[in-house]
C-alpha cells in the first residue's frame, strides 16, 4: 500500500504518530487483519519494533488485538479512530486548561512573574523589540499588546487582513473596550468587511482607507507591530512582522493616522 507523503505526514501530524506507527497503520487499514510479521514485512518496520508499534496503536485505539495463535490485529473502522481521537484530544485539552487556570492562583506564577519583571528593569524600553515569521505569531503579539493597552489601539490593514484579525483578537478588542480604551480600524471597504464592523459594532469605530496600503497595530502611540509584506501575496507561515517601542516612531505613526482617518 503506496500513499503520497504529503499524506503521510498529515497523518502524523494529525494524529501525533511516528512514522513506525503510521506505516503499520495504513498497511492494517488495506488487509483489516493482519499479524505483527506480515506487517513488518509490509511497511519495512523492523520486526523489533512491530509489536511495541501495534501495542502503541492499540493504546490510542487505531487497533484492536485478536486473540489466538499467532496473534492477530483488527484495523478498527477510520471513522471511529478520528471519533476516538477527537474525544481523547478534548480530554487532554480540558486538562491541560484547567492545570493552567491552576497555576494562576499558584506561587510559581508570582515566582515567574518576580524574575521576569526584575529582568525587564534592565532593558530600555526602546530595546524590547523582535522579528517573528508566521501569520500566527502576529496574532499572537498583537494580542497580548492589546491585553496591555491603556488609552488607544489603532490598526491599518487590509480588506482580508481586517476579517482575519478582527476575528482573531475578538476577546482581547472586547476586554479593551470595557476598559476604556478607545479602538479605531483602518480598512478597504467591501461588503464583507461591512458584515463584520456591524458586528463589532460598539466596540470599534472603523474608517475605510483607500490611498494607503500598510498592515500595523499601534498600541499607546508608543507600541507598533508592523508586517512587512503583501498579504496577498504571501503564504500565512511565511508572513513576517517586527515590534518595538518607540514614542518618537508611535507619535508620527499616529499622526499619519489621524490625517488619513
């Protein structure tokens, strides 16, 4: 049984297997039954290492063990293994979840949070910056800028990159409003981009840009993330964006805002 490899690493990906397991996997699902041996042969899985394959497979219910002689091994059905690894993977999820808003309440947290603030006390604020590479990671920094803004956000983007972020960053732009802090999008306008600012609706003011391109968050006038290429021509994990803090930059960031809002 020959699949493609993009396939193959999907699989794993997927369904956090190595490539023993997902290779025995698949040559279960073309016979149904099978024994360790044949198996092996099958997919170029060491003998050594066959059994310790299908005892992990069996664990994480991809398969089910026949008892009798030899020992045989059922492919369960491939509906049921994802039905079975949703759930087991909602389980981990909701554990991991709740360990985490545990450790909120813990000492450790005050111990992290002690050496990270005695750390930041040596660094100029116009030194904390970084590069990031990844749609996601953007998202990522621009939410936690947001969850720390005091007075103003201001963003520029694009027709796409308005629904992306305004979707990503709903919670964070939400608890901003209630704090006060005033928000104020820049964007093309399209009938999409109008279905998702009625939506926000009370909570951002938005303003439709036609003579600027640009994709930035300003935070305070003071914290900037800016991303540095053209979102329609870049695959999301390769787009790239910088932050710092700079009041001299934010302030004239902030005035070339204002002119075109």
């Amino acid at each position: 049984m020959v699949l493609d490899k993009k396939i193959i690493g999907e699989l794993r990906r997927l369904f956090d297997l190595n490539l023993y397991e997902v290779n025995i996997w698949i040559h279960l699902l073309s016979r149904g039954v099978s024994t360790a041996g044949e198996l092996s042969d099958l997919s170029n899985v060491p003998r050594s290492r066959a059994y310790d394959v299908l005892e992990s497979l069996e664990k994480k219910g991809f398969v089910v063990m026949k008892l009798g002689k030899p020992i045989q091994y059922i492919a369960v059905p491939p509906e049921e293994v994802i039905s079975r690894y949703n759930d087991l993977v909602m389980k981990k999820a909701k554990e991991k979840s709740e360990m985490l808003e545990k450790l909120k309440q813990t000492e450790m947290l005050k111990e992290l949070n002690a050496l990270y603030e005695k750390g930041i006390e040596f660094y100029d604020p116009t030194e904390l910056s970084g590069a990031f590479r990844g749609r996601q990671s953007a998202y990522n920094q621009m939410e936690l800028m947001i969850k720390k803004a005091q007075s103003s956000i201001k963003i520029v983007t694009t027709e796409k990159g308005v629904i992306r972020k305004l979707s990503a960053l709903k919670t964070a732009l939400k608890k901003a409003k209630k704090r006060g802090v005033a928000i104020r999008v820049m964007s093309p306008m399209n009938e999409e981009v109008k279905q998702i600012i009625n939506e926000f609706a009370g909570i951002i003011e938005h303003k439709e840009l036609k003579d600027l391109k640009a994709r930035f968050i300003l935070v305070d006038d003071e914290k900037i993330l800016l991303m540095l290429l053209d979102d329609e021509k870049t695959h999301p994990n390769y787009d790239v964006g910088v932050w710092f803090n700079s009041k001299l930059f934010g302030q004239a960031l902030s005035k070339m805002f204002d002119k075109h809002w």
